[in-house]
C-alpha cells in the first residue's frame, strides 16, 4: 500500500528545504525526498552542498561554508517535524489525485507515496564540456566542484574552464591551494559580474587563455593535460595542467517531469508569473528548477515559502484533509 501524504516536496536545496519549513510550520507533516549522495558530495543538500564561502546570504556578516547553511536548514525543518527519505524519486504520475511517486524501481506496480500537493525543487546541475574523455577522468583530477576538490590540487597548475561567475569563484577558490589557475574561456571577455572579474584580474596566481576552448583531455588514468585550440586562429597547443575545474553553467533536473510538467525548450519549468504553480493545479515548483533568471540561494529560498504558502492555500481551497485527521482517507 502506498504511504499517503499531504505534501511531498521532491528535492533539498534551498528552495525544498524553505518549502519545508513552512509546510511544516503549517501542520502539513510534509515528506522530504532528498535524493541521494552524488560523485561530488556525500550528501544530498543541492548545489550550496558544493559551494565554499557564500557572502551573500543575508543574516551571515561574516559568510557561512555552503554545507554548513544547509545543515541549518535541514536541521530547522526537522525541528518542525519534516520528514527526510534519502532517496531519488524515479517516477511519478500527476494524472490524478492525490498524485503518485515511486521511489526506487519506477515499473512497480504501486506507488510509494502518494500526496495531496507535490512541491518540486530538484535544482540544477552542472554542464559538462561534451568530451567523452570528461565521464573517464571525473573525479580523477577533473572536476566541477573547487570546494570539494581544491584540496587535492596543493601546488598543482590547473585549469578553470568557463567565463561566469561561477569560473571566477572556482578560480580565486582555487588560487588558495595551486601554483597557477588558467582560466580558459571560449571568448575575448568575461561574463562574470564586475566584481567576480576585478577580484580575478587582482590575483597573480591567475592567468586567462582567451578565445579558447578545450578539445581533448589527456591522460587514461588521471587527468596529465589538455589541447585546446583557438577559435579565431584554429591554432592547437597542450595546455600543461594536472587539474581542471568545469565551470560553464548548469542544467535543471527535470527528466521526470518531461511530458508532464510544461517546461521551456531549456527544460526550466514553467511556473505562473510570479507564483510557483505548474500546469497541474496542486504540483508547485521552486528554485533552481524553474529559475534561470536570478538562480541564487536566497531567491530559491524565497521561491520555496512562496511555494509552500500557494500549496497550503490549494489544500484548503481544494479541501484536502485537516492536517489533524491524517488516517482519513483523502476525498476530493
Ligand atoms: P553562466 O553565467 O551561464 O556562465 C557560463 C560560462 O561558461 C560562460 O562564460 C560561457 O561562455 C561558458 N560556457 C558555456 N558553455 C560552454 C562550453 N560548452 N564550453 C566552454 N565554455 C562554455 O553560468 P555560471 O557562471 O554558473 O553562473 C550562473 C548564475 O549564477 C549567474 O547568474 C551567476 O551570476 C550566478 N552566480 C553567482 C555567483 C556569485 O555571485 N558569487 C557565483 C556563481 C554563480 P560565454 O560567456 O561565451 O557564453
């Protein structure tokens, strides 16, 4: 027998661990599918779980470690009675209500959970380069997260390859443990804010390859080097590095919901203007996921109290059961 619920909030970034501190708050005992550890981090937590210092997050005026915030959010919802399953949810059917969500293999026949209103706040995730030597020697002196794997890189050359702010982070992160930090960029200027860019210029442990791009990783076990080649002369050249940091972008984590949640070609979720609500009345979206304008902490954070504030006004409009009486079966 599935396990009924009133809210399932599918994902534990910001944005989910916000939602949960609010539905919680609201007596709504929601479940936290958290997803599960990935190659980069032992526990699920969304990006800021791969992040070092964040400056920016109002409240800290001293920054606070990426892992150690969302510890306190986690925590914080806890203390509200969320739930947490540290899994991946691998199927669900939003065709009826109360929705259904599998957990482990998607062909079973019965659902694990179902919920009166599902929060989905699975996040984005990084962009590789596109070479087939990168799924070989991630982890192997490629990576995409400084904060994870700066360590290793003591008084080592490597690379950063990208132009935004997220280059620049890794990049002056970085500076803390290697010789030289490269940052390759596939153009003659950066994308990265003014302030990213100064603080990058400022550094002498950082050089930039202009107009680049990488083409080829070398090494079979580790990472021992790249070619790259320059798009305005075509010229190709061996870069000397034993360390190289992905940093262009990232992807939203929506494959479950393809052909079920609308979403834009870029597979961002479509959301109401200025609310959380997806195309199917009682499925709401926050974060990352349906967010490629501002994608910061605090905005997914905001998102995910707008998210669990539209899903506790829907269960009342749409008389979901009290919270008090969660035996009654649910009836619509
Ligand atoms: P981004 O702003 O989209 O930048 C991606 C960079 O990677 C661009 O320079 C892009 O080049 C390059 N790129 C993309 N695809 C590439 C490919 N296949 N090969 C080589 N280069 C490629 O992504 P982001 O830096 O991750 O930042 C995302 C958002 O988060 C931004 O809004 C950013 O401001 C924000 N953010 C803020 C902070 C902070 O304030 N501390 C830190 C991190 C991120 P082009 O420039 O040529 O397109």
């Amino acid at each position: 027998m599935p396990e009924s619920r009133h809210v399932v909030i599918i994902g534990s970034g910001p944005a989910g661990l916000t939602a949960a501190i609010y539905t919680a708050r609201a007596n709504l005992s929601p479940l936290v599918i958290e997803g599960e550890p990935s190659s980069t981090t032992d526990q699920p937590g969304g990006q800021l779980m791969l992040t070092t210092e964040v400056e920016n997050f109002p409240g800290f005026i001293d920054g606070i470690q990426g892992p150690e915030l969302m510890g306190s959010f986690r925590a914080q919802a806890a203390r509200f009675g969320a739930e947490f399953l540290t899994e991946k949810v691998s199927r669900v059917d939003f065709s009826h209500r109360p929705f259904d969500l599998w957990v482990g293999d998607p062909h079973a026949p019965e659902p694990t959970y179902t919920a009166d209103a599902v929060i989905v706040s699975t996040g984005a995730r990084s962009i590789m380069i596109g070479l087939e030597a990168e799924s070989r020697l991630l982890g192997y002196g490629l990576s995409t997260c400084a904060t994870c794997d700066g360590f290793f890189f003591r008084n080592r050359q490597i690379a950063v390859v990208g132009g935004g702010d997220s280059a620049m982070e890794e990049a002056l992160f970085l500076t803390k443990f290697a010789d030289k930090v490269t940052v390759v960029h596939r153009r003659d200027e950066l994308r990265a804010s003014k302030i990213m860019q100064e603080r990058a210029f400022k550094n002498d442990k950082i050089e930039f390859l202009w107009d680049t791009e990488v083409v080829d990783l070398i090494g079979e076990q580790r990472l021992e080097g790249a070619h790259v080649r320059n798009v305005k002369t075509g010229e190709l050249s061996a870069l000397d590095v034993t360390g190289m940091f992905v940093a262009i972008g990232h992807r939203p984590n929506t494959d479950l919901f393809r052909g079920i949640l609308d979403m834009e070609e870029s597979g961002y979720l479509i959301t109401t203007p200025g609310g959380t609500a997806t195309n199917i009345p009682g499925v709401f979206a926050c974060g990352d996921v349906q967010d490629h304008t501002y994608r910061q902490a605090i905005t997914a954070a905001g998102s995910g109290c707008m998210a669990a504030i539209d899903a506790e006004r829907w269960l009342e409009v749409n008389h979901a059961v009290p919270p008090e009486f969660t035996d009654t079966p649910t009836s619509w």
